[in-house]
C-alpha cells in the first residue's frame, strides 16, 4: 500500500479528511504540519523552511510522495514558487507535488484557458491568486471571495455553502471553475456545482488529489471527484 506524506498548515482540518474519505484504504495519509492561524501574506511567506524541515521527518515513515497542502502558501511569492517547493521536497529523493502547481496541471489537462475562481480569501490574496494564474496563461473573467481571515474558519465552511458560492459566481463563459484553498471542503459540492454550470471544477484538494495519484501512478474511481478525474 502506498504511502503519502502530506504537509498542511497546522490549522487545516479538510485536506486530511477528504483524502482520508476518497482513498477508502488506497493508501495511507501521514501528515506533517506547519504553523498558519490566518491566511495572511506575513504568515504565509515564511512557511517554506518549516515545510521542508516537516518533509525530512515523513521521509523516514517511507512515504513514496511528499505533498505541500497549501495553496496560497505555494503562489503568493510569485508564479514559481511552487516549483522551487517541489524542488527542495524531491531533494529529499521522493517525487513531489506543491497544491499550486498541482492546479496548474489540472486546469492544464481539462484545456481550461478562462477561468472563474472562487476562494475564502480577503481580496488581496485573491488579487494575488489571479496575477499567478494569469502569469500562467489563464484569464480569469470572475472571481468571489468570502473574506475569511482565520484559517480555522476556512474550514467550518459546510460544502453546501461552497456549492452556492461557485453556482452563483461563474461567468458564463469561463472553461472551468476553481474554488481555491486546501482548507475548504469541496469533494461533496464538486458534482453537484458541475451538474448547475455544466463546467469542470477543480478545487485545490481535488487538483492536489489528482496529481498525487498520476505520481503513484495508481488509477481510483472517484465519480464524485468530477471531469478532472474522467478526463483522458
């Protein structure tokens, strides 16, 4: 069975759970964790050293791929960020995936070139959020924030709440939908906000899920999960 290592702010209470519920004994969770109470930039920037110091210590549990479960944590220092993350993880000789990149990939992989974004953020981390995917080839036409500071309150969001956040703030013209935040449920709500748009979503656990899998080179069924996870 294979083993993952996931690296969440200390305040997350979603990323695990939902990886825990989808993988159904496909693989086992263990978790490191880095010290964020609020989604700020003066918290965020200085999480990295602590990520790769958290990493180390999976690394003697045999995990076969390290995780950095942190979305804002992984783009707010520039568009690269998450690849220099990926880079001083894989250091520590396991194949790496940072939250941000992941979604990269998975907007890459549905073809999605306009996008809508939904995220808990104030409106500066998600000023920053869209200047990042911009930078990476992606219009976004809309965005929603709900203005949640403390991360702990990131996660008492119910998915229900998420789904009517996406529904009502998608452009119509948008290729995809990505609801942003590895604290934020969002696997109960995926289907159901694609069913009301008839668009893709991907969410930051959703993306993160998905390429952690193509690392392990291991093929779920997760119907729940959505197009990303039909898509070939």
């Amino acid at each position: 069975m294979n083993r993952i290592g996931l690296i969440v702010p200390s305040s997350n209470t979603t990323m695990e759970r939902e990886f825990w519920e989808s993988l159904n004994g496909h693989a086992t969770i263990h978790a490191g964790r880095v010290f964020l109470e609020n989604v700020m930039v003066s918290e965020l920037t200085v999480l990295e050293d602590e990520a790769v110091r958290e990493a180390r210590k999976l690394v003697t549990a045999g995990v076969d791929v390290l995780v950095y479960g942190c979305t804002s944590g992984s783009f707010v220092k520039g568009p690269q960020q998450y690849s220099g993350i990926e880079e001083k993880l894989e250091k520590l000789g396991k194949p790496a995936v940072a939250t941000s990149g992941a979604v990269i990939r998975a907007l890459t992989h549905l073809g999605a070139g306009k996008i809508s974004l939904i995220t808990p953020y104030t409106r500066d981390i998600t000023e920053v959020e869209k200047a990042f995917l911009a930078k990476h080839g992606f219009e976004v036409l809309s965005t929603f924030h709900a203005s949640i500071v403390a991360n702990l309150d990131i996660g008492m969001v119910k998915d229900d709440e998420v789904a009517e956040w996406a529904t009502e703030n998608t452009h119509p013209d948008s290729d995809a939908i990505f609801i942003s935040c590895t604290n934020l449920s969002t696997f109960k709500a995926i289907k159901r906000i694609e069913e009301n748009t008839g668009k893709p979503v991907v969410s930051s656990n959703s993306a993160t899920l998905w390429n952690v899998l193509q690392k392990l080179n291991k093929k779920i069924d997760l119907p729940l999960l959505g197009m990303l996870f039909s898509a070939r």
